[in-house]
C-alpha cells in the first residue's frame, strides 16, 4: 500500500497528544502500564518521562516530537506491517518513523516481552 502525501502531511500534523491517549487505552486495556509504555516510547526516541509529558502538554506535532528525537540506533529492526502499510516499505521518514511508534506500542498491547520489543 503506498501512501499520498496528502496523507503524509495529514499524519505529520496530528498532535502526539491527540494519540497518546489511544495508545494509553491500547496498552491498558491488555494489562500493560503506563510505565511500559513509557519505556518503550523512551526506547524509540531517547525522551525521558519527564520530556514526554512536556511534548504532550505543549501539544507537539508528530512532526516537531520526532524532529526532536534521536531515535535509537535499532530502529531499523522494527519491521511489520501496521495499519496496512510494510514498515519498512514506507518511503517517507517521518511517516515510517510514526508507524514505528505504533509497531512498539502494538506489540506491546500484544503481549509481546519487553526484551524483544526493546530490539
């Protein structure tokens, strides 16, 4: 599935803020923490607990979360398909970098150990 770039600046300019409940919901609703989710989200772009709640209380764009974000050198691990679209297949990088977030926090919802979510 290939995506437009209308749909790569829609995506852009959703808030982290607006999502971030969702994954909330996601991971809880399976019995995973807040902490987990944390983690795993702090794995991705070296955010501490503390940055992470700033970026959400300052509203960011995914945009402006992910330009601020050094993410982790094993990134390129995360591979799948989410939301109908093959990772590693995604052309654009802020699209692919968000769709990585969701891989995360997917398989964390899963079940999935920490150890390997955490590649």
């Amino acid at each position: 599935m290939k995506a437009s770039e209308e749909h790569h600046r829609k995506i852009a300019k959703l808030t982290f803020a607006s999502v971030y409940p969702h994954y909330v919901a996601k991971i809880q609703k399976k019995g995973r923490t807040l902490q987990e989710l944390h983690q795993v989200i702090s794995w991705l772009t070296s955010f501490d607990e503390e940055k992470i709640l700033s970026l959400i209380e300052a509203n960011v764009t995914f945009e402006l979360f992910f330009k601020e974000a050094h993410l982790h050198p094993n990134a390129h691990l995360i591979r799948g398909v989410i939301c109908g679209y093959r990772i590693e297949e995604i052309e654009n990088p802020l699209t692919q970098q968000i769709r990585m977030l969701d891989k995360l926090v997917d398989e964390l919802a899963k079940g999935r150990q920490m150890a390997k979510i955490l590649r």
